[in-house]
C-alpha cells in the first residue's frame, strides 16, 4: 500500500480525503464537480458541467444534477462533489 508524506508524517492517502455525506435524500447542494468526474464527459459536455451548478440527492444516496435540460443519465457520487454547499 503507498503511503504519502505529508508535513513530516506519514499517512494513507487512501484515508486523507475522506467524504463523509451527512445529508438527506432530497436535499440540494451547490457544488462543482472534481476534475477526475469532469474529464470522463466528452470535451464539449466537460465545458458545461465544468462550473458550480447545483446538485440534488437521490434515494441511492448519489448526486443528481438539477434542472439538467441535456438529459444526462449521470449520477455522482459524493466524492465527485467539491466543496458543496447546502442550498435552502
């Protein structure tokens, strides 16, 4: 398993960037989806989805993006979300 050295210590990326989803089904973030999500999509789909949009969650426990007019059968998961942000 590789370790990463960070600040003097070692630690398991694995366990670094750890995503903990605390929020119910139905609930709507704004977020922007992480690169690696982003470059999956064809060069014209990855500029409209590059931006902050919002996202709403499903019964599955993954990502759906609101309002979505290109009909994208696509669903994140929380992971693919940065930085999200609650929207009332």
């Amino acid at each position: 398993m590789p370790l990463a050295r960070r600040c003097g210590e070692v630690q398991n990326p694995q366990r670094m960037n750890t995503a903990i989803d605390t929020f119910a089904t139905g609930s709507v973030v704004a977020a922007a989806l992480a690169p690696a999500a982003v470059d999956t999509f064809e060069p014209i789909l990855r500029r409209l989805l590059a931006g902050t949009q919002n996202f709403v969650k499903q019964a599955d426990g993954r990502w759906r993006p609101c309002g979505c007019q290109l009909g994208l059968a696509r669903c994140f998961d929380y992971s693919d979300l940065m930085a999200p942000v609650h929207r009332g």
